[in-house]
C-alpha cells in the first residue's frame, strides 16, 4: 500500500463516521423536538379541559404553533420573560398573555409591511429598505 492509498482510506472512513454522526444528531434532535412538542399539547389539552372558552383555546393553541416556528420562538420567550416579571400568573394565563401580544405584533407587522410596500411599489430598493425597517422595528 502506497500512501495515497492509505490517505484516501483514512478520508473516506473520516467522511463515512462525519456522516454517521450528522445522521445520529439529527435524529436524536428530531426526537427530542418530537418529546416536547408532544408534552406543550397535553399540557394546553389539560388546559383547555378546564376552560372551555374558545377564544381561549386558540391562543393555547397559537402558543404552541409559535413555540415550535424557529423564527419567531425567540421572540415568543422574549415576551414570556417579559410578562413572568410583571406578574404572578399561572401557566395558563401567561401563554394566552404571551400569545395575543405576539400575534398583535405579527399582525402589525404584516399590516405595516403591506402598507409600505403599496407606497412604495415603484421604487424597489425603498421598498426593500423599508420592509427590513419594519421588521426590525418591532
């Protein structure tokens, strides 16, 4: 054997264990997303078996949507921290507090991204700039 040889051995046992690996974390991630997905909905079904209120099922329900979106997940716990300083509610009523104050700022961002696209819709770079703007305002 020859080194070139033994070099192209080595790589590929090297990509095939770098492979190996990559599938194993994705899997195992995939699984605990899977493990915590599955307890958010017995907790809002617990919840939710206690009031019947609709309106108040849909923002349990909206919580857990948001929760799992990767994107909008930060921001989601970002106004969690903020509403656990302020007061002392249960679970229940921080994630209806937490999910009508995201999806007001979702919707106002959606509404601020339209109106100033229609304003600006001949100009594409300013429509561009201001759509950034807007959605790092908020």
């Amino acid at each position: 054997m020859d080194v070139q040889t033994l070099m192209i051995g080595m790589l590929s046992m090297t990509g095939v264990m770098l492979a190996f690996i990559i599938i194993a974390f994705i899997s195992i991630r995939r699984k605990n997303q899977k493990s915590q997905k599955g307890a958010l909905q017995r907790s809002i079904r617990e919840s939710t078996a206690r009031k019947s209120d609709s309106g108040t099922a849909f923002y349990q329900k909206l919580y857990l949507k948001l929760a799992t979106t990767p994107i909008i997940k930060r921001y989601l716990f970002k106004v969690r921290m903020r509403f656990e300083l302020v007061g002392d509610d249960d679970e229940y009523n921080l994630r209806i507090a937490t999910s009508k104050a995201t999806f007001k700022a979702i919707m106002i961002t959606i509404i601020a991204s339209a109106v100033l696209m229609f304003i600006n819709r001949e100009d594409l770079f300013m429509m561009i700039v201001s759509i950034i703007r807007s959605i790092s305002c908020c």
